[in-house]
C-alpha cells in the first residue's frame, strides 16, 4: 500500500456538494476496500464561504489546500451572490486558489464517448472520434493582469479596464507542458493566439515558436481564436492538443465540451510545480441545484486524473474511466445527455452505477 496521501474535497456552491458527494462516495469505497490509502478534509471555497466567513476563500482553505496532495473542487457561484462586490464574489475564491497554488496548467480533456454521438448537437460524421485535450495557460493573462477596474473619469464617464498580460517565463511554462503532452498523444499542437492585433499574443507565439524547437517530434501549427472557435465546430478530428491563453481557453475548452454530447461530461486538472487542483468544468448549475438530477460523470473523471497526475495510482484512473464507459454502455443517463430508448436516472443512482462497475472490475 502506498504511503497515505491527503484529498482535500471543496463542495462550494449550487451542484457542487451534491457532485462531490459522489466523488467521496467511491473514493471512500476505495479507501475502505484497501485500494487507496487517503484522507479526505474538506473545507470551504466560493458563495457557501463567503456567508460563513465572509470571505469566498477563507485562509483556513488555502492553508488546508497546501497541505493536501490534491483539491477536488465541486463548483462556485450563482446568482445569490452576484450582487455583491466583485472582489468578495465566489468566482474571485476560485480564481485566488488557482493563483495562490499557482496552478498553471490546466488540462481540459474533450473527448467524446462511442455511446453519446447522438446526444452531440453535432453530426455524427462531424464529431466522431473527437479526442481533444486543451492545455490552457490558468494562472496569468487577462484575468490577472494589472491595472484592472471600473473608474470614474472627471467627466463623469465610467471605464472598464482589464489587462491583457503575459511574460515569457509564463509563456515558455505552459508551451513545454503542452508539448510534452503533445508528444506522448499524437504528436500535434496548436497554438491558438490573436498575435494579428494583440502584441501580447504575438509574443505568445514568438516564445512557442522558440520552445517548440526542444521537441522537433511535434508538429506545431498556429490559428488565431476566432478560426479556431469556427474548426472546432467544422472539423473537431483536426486537433490533437490545442495550447491557450487564460480567456481564449476558457471559451474554447466550453465550446468544445459541446462535441461531446454535455458539458456535464468534461473533467479537468489544474496542474503547478507543487500543487494540483481537479474538478468539472461545467459550473455550480444553480437552476438545478438541489433536484438530485445533475451529472455527476464530470467529477469523477476528474478523480480519474488526480489518481493518473497527483495520487500515483494511474491504475485506478484507467479503472474508474472503464466503469463511466461501462454505465454509458449500460444506457444510464443523467438528464442532459438522455437520448431515446436511455434510462434516466439522477446523481445519486449514477455513483451507484459507476460504482458497482468499479468493484466489479477491481474483484
């Protein structure tokens, strides 16, 4: 048995605890089956923190997070808490503990499973056999960058001001992870930038250009981001790694969660030298908070890779993403990827089924 590692679990907001709920489910079975040796803490993070502490990431939570082996986030926000001030948000909790980790790598999976072509909004012969990983840089760029604000000017006129910012020490980090994820998948990067009118991205792409010389096995291509938002639609097969900045990432990895069939499919990992944080991409969901019926597949692909990047058990993650593959062959679907002749059932009756897969592949 490997040595006892420490999994910090952050519920936050709208349908995170009732997805995380889930994840501490399996993870709990595993532990209790003598599979994995871990703790798991858990703390608070977003709009759940701000009404206990007033703070939406409490020090306490950062501390706790540094002391964990990884973080599995559920999600933050909603709009009970969207009238406050910016700086105390639940979304500000989120972005401090990726930048206080100083996780800069973030790796968004989109790939789509055989069994859910149809519930793409997308033609089958359009989006089959999508695998796309999206490596987007998270700790820097526009939603960092300094001066930012809203400031009255003296004729009375307000401006919005945010900061597009990126040195080359930041760029050259993510450009190497993304190559050496390039180089172990199919050897293909895109660098996606807007270097015809941003001078930032222009040295965005110098500085990839520069670090690609280190892995001559990859094939480096560049596309600007409104290109890119348009291939992904027309020919998603075309793309293998696509490196980003912070926002065109955002938006892109989003856009791409759509090939799949439901963003409520897509795991992440937000990787730094020291730390690492996982969870769904797909938000708090406040419209269905609370009704038992959000997917819970997301999140526990996202433990698939904290046990392949932080936890050294990558059996574990092959075995937990057979057992999603098993109950989407089974033809159990939460609602938002439900298709004719599926069974519907709620978050709680999907861990089940994950779960029950699991224990019979590991018996």
């Amino acid at each position: 048995m490997p040595p006892k590692k420490s999994v910090l679990l952050l519920p936050g907001d709208g349908i995170g605890p009732e997805i995380v709920a889930e994840a501490r489910k399996i993870l709990t079975w595993l532990v209790d089956q003598g599979y994995a040796s871990l703790t798991m803490p858990e703390a608070l993070i977003g709009g759940a923190a701000y009404d206990q502490t007033g703070n939406p990431l409490p020090e306490e939570t950062l501390t706790q997070a540094k002391q964990a082996d990884a973080v599995l986030l559920g999600a933050v926000g909603g709009p009970k808490w969207e009238p406050l001030p910016i700086a105390v948000r639940p979304e500000k909790g989120l972005l401090g503990i990726r930048k206080a980790l100083d996780l800069y790598c973030n790796l968004r999976p989109a790939r789509l499973f055989s069994q859910l072509v149809e519930a793409s909004t997308l033609k089958r012969e359009v989006v089959e056999g999508t695998d796309i990983m999206v490596v987007r840089e998270l700790s820097s760029g526009i939603y960092f960058g300094q001066p930012r604000g809203v400031e009255t000017l003296a004729n009375g006129e307000k401006r919005g001001v945010n900061t597009l910012v990126y040195t080359t020490h930041e760029i050259e980090r993510i450009a190497r992870a993304a190559f050496k994820i390039a180089a172990g998948r199919r050897k293909k990067l895109c660098s996606v930038d807007k270097a015809n009118v941003l001078e930032s991205t222009e040295l965005w792409r110098e500085v990839v250009i520069k670090v690609g010389r280190e892995f001559p096995e990859v094939a480096l291509s560049h596309m600007y981001v409104d290109n890119a938002a348009m291939q992904l639609i027309r020919n998603p097969r075309q793309f293998d790694v696509i490196v980003t900045t912070n926002m065109f990432g955002d938006i892109l990895s989003d856009e791409a969660s759509m090939l799949t069939g439901s963003i409520g499919m897509l795991p992440s990992a937000s990787l730094g030298e020291r730390y690492a944080l996982y969870e769904p991409i797909h938000g708090s969901a406040p419209d269905i908070a609370g009704q038992g019926v959000a997917n819970p597949l997301a999140t526990l692909l996202s433990v698939a890779m904290m046990f392949r990047h932080s936890l050294g058990l990558p059996h574990l993650g092959e075995r937990l993403e057979a057992a999603v593959d098993h109950v989407l062959e089974q033809g159990l679907r939460t609602p938002d990827i439900a298709q004719p002749g599926s069974q519907t059932v709620g978050t709680v009756a999907m861990g089940d089924a994950v779960l029950a897969a699991l224990s019979d592949s590991l018996s």
